[in-house]
C-alpha cells in the first residue's frame, strides 16, 4: 500500500444538513451504524441540542458559523495520550484564524481557543473506547465566524466577523479548517514534538500570576506551567508547590 493512502483527509467527504440536533450526535450514530470513512465531516446550519464541555450547550445562530464534526480512527495512540487529539484538534483551530483573519490566537486548556482573552471556538471530542484502547474519536467543534450578537451570559463570546468587521464565507473558513485538521493530525502520527512544543507556546495564561478556583470553591493564586503527559494542567501555586489539575478540578476566573 503507498504511504499516500494512509493520509486520512478531513473533509474529503462531507455530510450537510440544514438542521439537526447536535452534529456530534449523527456522527456517533452513523459509527453505532456503520464504519463512516475516516475524516467524514457533518456538518450544520442549526442545533437544536448543541453541546459543550462538561454538560453544556452550545449555542449558535442559525447559518452564521461553524458547527461540525469529523470522525476519525486514531488506533494508534494509545489512551495514555488520547490528549494528543486536543493538542492537534488546538493548533488546527489557531493555524486557521491566522490564515484567514491574521489572528494570534491561544489555547484555553483543555480546549478552548480564544482571542483577546474571549473565547471563539470550542471543541468537544468523544473517544470510543475498546477496553483501553481507542477505536473511534468524534471531533466536534464550533467556531463562531458571522454571529455578532451572543446570550448576555456569554460575556466573553466573540467572532471572526466581530474581530475584523467584515462578514467571512464560511465555505472557505471551512475548507482551511479541513486542511489545517489533516495536516495536524499526521502530526500526531509523524511528529508530536512539534504539537507539545506549539501546544505549550500557544497556551493561554502560561507563565502568568492569575486567579482560579478549585474543587472546593476556593479562590487561589496559580500560574500555568504546562501540560502533564497525560494532559492534566499544571500549575505553580502561590505557597510554592506545584499541582496538577484534571479539567473538573479547576475553574478558570
Ligand atoms: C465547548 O466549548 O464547550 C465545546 C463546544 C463544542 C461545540 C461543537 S458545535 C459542533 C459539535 N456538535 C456539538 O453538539 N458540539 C460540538
């Protein structure tokens, strides 16, 4: 087999509906029903039921932005760095807004991507497991492009068109998006120094003095050192020592 037949391309299929509930819902109900070929892309104009980390919604208005998910194989790596999947999933998403909107953004770890600390993109990734081996992985991810106007609650929401005030054709966002998405993931297979050392640069709040809350409801003083092999952040506390946080351990203030 050549090695280019191996290359899984994002996007090379995709799948479009006008409406659904939730783009990472069809993807995990087309795995249960069939084996989707790898880089199969879903996406949507509306969710009725989109969904965020740790059991939020995500919502989005009607054909403004980015609402998709991709479906891959990742066999290779084992569970111990399924975080390679963020890592790559990341860079993707920051390579893409410097590509079309000249825009420096970071990472929120675990996987958030903001600008001007506000927060553009969210990805939400779901491994299938066999034992403890990965089998199936369903990228989602919402990247906000047209949508100017956010819930009051989403105070620190922004757009690409809010960013550079001018509305961006989201065909072409897509299309770079897919791109970026193949190109990182063959990292993960062929060089995944390089997303450690991107990763680790790009990460919002490393290096510096910044408020957090923990598991108990108490406010502290951290600044961010990187990430742990098995993705955990870690973080220098005020007193001196050094702790490592899962993403339900530490809240972001
Ligand atoms: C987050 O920041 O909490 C993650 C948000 C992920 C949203 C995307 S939109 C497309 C895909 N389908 C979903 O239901 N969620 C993800």
């Amino acid at each position: 087999m050549s090695k280019e037949s191996n290359v899984c391309q994002v996007g090379k299929v995709r799948k479009h509906y006008a409406e659904l509930r939730s783009t990472n819902d069809t993807a995990l109900l087309l795995l249960r029903q069939e084996k989707p070929p790898e880089g199969l892309v879903i996406t949507t104009d509306f969710q009725q039921a989109g969904r965020g980390q740790m059991q939020n919604n995500w919502h989005s208005d009607a054909g403004q932005n980015i609402l998709m998910s991709t479906i891959l194989y990742p066999t290779f790596l084992p569970l111990s760095k399924a975080f390679y999947l963020n890592k790559c999933v990341s860079l993707a998403l920051v390579q893409v807004l410097a590509e079309v909107a000249d825009l420096e953004a970071e990472v929120k770890w675990p996987n958030d991507i903001y600008v001007n600390s506000q927060k553009i993109a969210g990805i939400l990734i779901q491994n299938t497991l066999q034992g403890d081996r990965l089998i199936s992985t369903v990228v989602g991810i919402g990247l906000n492009v047209n949508q100017t106007r956010f819930n009051a609650d989403l105070t620190r929401a922004t757009s690409l068109s809010l960013l550079k005030s001018k509305t961006f054709d989201r065909a072409e966002v897509l299309a770079a998006l897919s791109r970026a998405l193949t190109q990182r993931y063959q990292e993960m297979k062929n060089n995944q120094e390089i997303l450690d050392r991107e990763y680790h640069r790009l990460l919002y709040r490393r290096g510096v003095w910044s408020t957090y809350l923990d598991e108990k409801q108490d406010l502290f003083q951290g600044m961010i050192e990187g990430i742990d092999p098995d993705g955990k952040l870690k973080m220098l506390i005020k007193s001196g020592e050094s702790r490592s946080f899962a993403h339900s351990e530490i809240k972001f203030i």
